[in-house]
C-alpha cells in the first residue's frame, strides 16, 4: 500500500477539523457585533412595534392591544397631516440646495491648491459644531430687533423681519440653516470623489476638442461623480427628514403650527403628553417613509450612474 492511500484518510479528518475551527472563530468574532446590533437596533425595533399597537401611556401599569387605532388616529390626526406636510416641504427645500452647494464648492475647491485647506475647514466647521448650540446662536443672530442680521437689514433701508414668527417665514429660516450645516460634509464627500477621478480623462477630453469647464464637468465629472451623488442624495435626505433639534430650540413647532415637523410631533406625544402607543405609531410611520424614500431613491438613480 503506498504512502498516499495511508495519508489521505489522516488529512480529511484534520481538514474538516480545520475548517470547523475556522468557522467557530469567525462566528466568535462576529457575535460581540451580532450582540450590539440586536440590543441596540433589533430588539428597541421589536419593541417599537408592540407598542405601537398598544394604548401604553408613559407610566402607566396596564396596556391593552388596540389593533391598528393609532394608525387610524393618524390618518385623521391634522397635527400629523400638518407635521407631515412641513417635513416634506423641508426636505424639498434641503436636499436639492445641500447637494447643489456642496458640489458646487467642491469643484471649485478642487482645483485650489495653496488656500484649499483653510475653505475646507471654514466650510467644514458647522458640520462639527452641535446643532443645539449652534440653534441658539442663530436665535440670537435672527432676533428682530437685537439680532445683526435684522440689524444689517435695518442699515440697509429694509424693515425688520421677523424670521422665526412669521408663518411663511419659519420653515424656509430653518431650512436655510439645515443647509448651512449640511454643505460642508457634502463637500467633503464629493471633494473624495473628485479625487478618485482619473486625470487622464481630462487631458484626453481636452485633446479632443473639450476644452471648456463646462464641457469638461458635464462628459466627464458628472458622470463620474454618479456614485458619490446618489451616496450624498441618500444620506442628506435622510438627515433632512430627522430635522428635530432646530425645531425645538428655536420654534418649537410654531407660529401656529407652521414649523412642527413629524419628528417634534412624536417627541409631543410621548414626552409630553404621554402617549407613547401613539408615538411609537407615528415613529413606525416615519421609518417606513424613509426607507420606502430611500429606497426609490436608490432605485431611481443607480439606473443613471456610471460605476
């Protein structure tokens, strides 16, 4: 009998030892993530949804199962239409002009090479800065009549406007100050990618007669920029439907209801009025539109972008 016909049944055993010692260790090194995922994503989702078919108040000892009423208090809630409306709106106004301006910096930053550095930390800075603090500085710097930027108005000739306490005011004020904070993390993110874009291709656009800036973005970095966009678009529009923290700073939720966002709207309902079946009913609601936003999102555009 040869010295092979001997080894083989000695090396199958220890070979399928082997490759169970290595699927143990890597199931060993993925169970503390599994762990942290399941107690901090799965099992609050889990219990989000009991409750929201549940009348549980903040509190109370008992609950009862209500089926599908929160749902159905919703579709008839005007606060919740209203708050629903004022977030779409928002995020109509954000999401095109945060990506439109970080992109816009991030091409002309691009290029820069001596001051690059110092517009990216300029623009960059909201973007660390929490948004609390920062909501109420530009309480202060919105103020009608102590506020610099009614101030400059005032030297310029104008009238006084009243950012935060007009209705037709409010929500275009916080929007403008969700773009603020947004652009520069957008910029970073399109500057990387600009980055990534091959120097090549512009030289050889440029010897085949595409000479212009213009021309140049639009055959070459546009479309090169397709997966970093629809990153960018995914991401700002998410943030822009969390809008809370401005919301309850500077306005919470008014004039008359013109600046209550769906956020707010549940954080009233379960901490302040207790109703937290309801509040996990409209939370429940609110993920699902994001994720069905998203979604179309990705759909919509990965058909367009040029890997």
């Amino acid at each position: 009998m040869s010295t092979s016909a001997l080894a083989a049944p000695i090396v199958a055993p220890l070979r399928n030892r082997q490759q169970w010692v290595e699927r143990f260790a890597g199931m060993g090194f993925a169970f503390p993530a599994f762990m942290l995922l399941l107690v901090i994503d799965i099992v609050p989702l889990l219990v989000l949804l009991y409750l929201s078919f549940t009348n549980y108040e903040l509190g109370a000892l008992d609950t009862r199962f209500v089926g599908l009423d929160n749902f159905r208090k919703a579709v008839g809630d005007a606060v919740f239409r209203r708050s629903l409306g004022n977030t779409f709106v928002y995020v109509a106004i954000v999401l095109p002009l945060a990506v439109g301006l970080g992109l816009l910096i991030a091409v002309l930053l691009h290029s820069r090479k001596r001051t690059r550095s110092f517009y990216e930390v300029i623009y960059f800075l909201p973007v660390t800065s929490t948004l609390i603090a920062m909501a109420t500085v530009w309480q202060f710097l919105l103020h009608p009549s102590l506020g610099p930027i009614n101030g400059v108005l005032k030297a310029l000739g104008f009238h006084e406007v009243a950012f935060l306490s007009e209705p037709s005011l409010v929500l275009p004020t916080l929007a403008a100050i969700g773009i603020w904070h947004l652009v520069g993390f957008n910029m970073v993110l399109f500057l990387a990618g600009l980055s990534a874009i091959p120097r090549d291709l512009y030289e050889a656009a440029e010897i085949d007669g595409c000479r212009s800036g213009i021309d140049r973005f639009m055959t070459i970095t546009w479309p090169l920029l397709g997966p970093t966009t629809m990153f960018v678009i995914v991401t700002t529009s998410i943030t822009a439907f969390k809008v809370f923290d401005t919301v309850a700073v500077m306005t919470r939720g008014g004039p008359m209801g013109s600046s209550e966002v769906l956020l707010y709207a549940i954080y009233l309902e379960g901490y302040q009025y207790f109703h937290m079946g309801y509040a996990a009913a409209l939370t429940l609601v609110f993920l699902v539109f994001v994720l069905l936003f998203s979604i179309v999102q990705t759909f919509a555009l990965d058909r367009r972008v040029h890997y």
